[in-house]
C-alpha cells in the first residue's frame, strides 16, 4: 500500500492564492473567470478538509477560533442586559 501524503488546509488555500494571483494576471475574462471559480473550488476544499480533521483550533492566521469566554464577562453581560444597557 503507498504512503502518500494527505493534503492539509494549508495546501488547498495555498493553490487557492496561486490560483488567484493567476487569474490578476491573466487578461482574458473567461480564463480569469474560471481560475477564480477554481480557487474558491480549493477554499471550500480547505474548509471542509479542516472540518473533518480534529487539529489546532486556530484559523490560517495563528488566531484562536475558539470563542473565548469568561465567568466575569458572562456576569457582566447579564448585568447589563438586567439593567437595560445592552
């Protein structure tokens, strides 16, 4: 059985932005249509590779995609929610 790499979210966005930067460079419109009919084609690939792969739970970034909450400003919240403000 081979042993062959799976692509990650990083490949597939990574081929996304070729893609377009292909298509800046193209000066045909049918041509620059398709390409960036493709490179979204691969962003929605990446997106729902990264959504079948338990891994870092961070966006293309570096940033953290988990909400972040905190009992202080869930009380907070419900303060002012209590009083009308928000």
């Amino acid at each position: 059985m081979s042993e062959t790499k799976r692509p990650t979210t990083e490949c597939y966005r990574e081929a996304a932005e070729r893609l377009r930067q292909l298509a800046r460079e193209c000066w045909l419109a049918d041509i620059q249509a398709d390409l960036l009919d493709l490179s979204a084609r691969f962003e929605r690939m990446a997106a729902y590779y990264a959504a079948q792969t338990p891994s870092d739970p961070r966006d293309r970034d570096g940033r953290s995609i988990i909400p972040v909450t905190s009992p202080l400003l869930n009380d907070l919240g419900s303060r002012a929610s209590a009083k009308g403000i928000a």
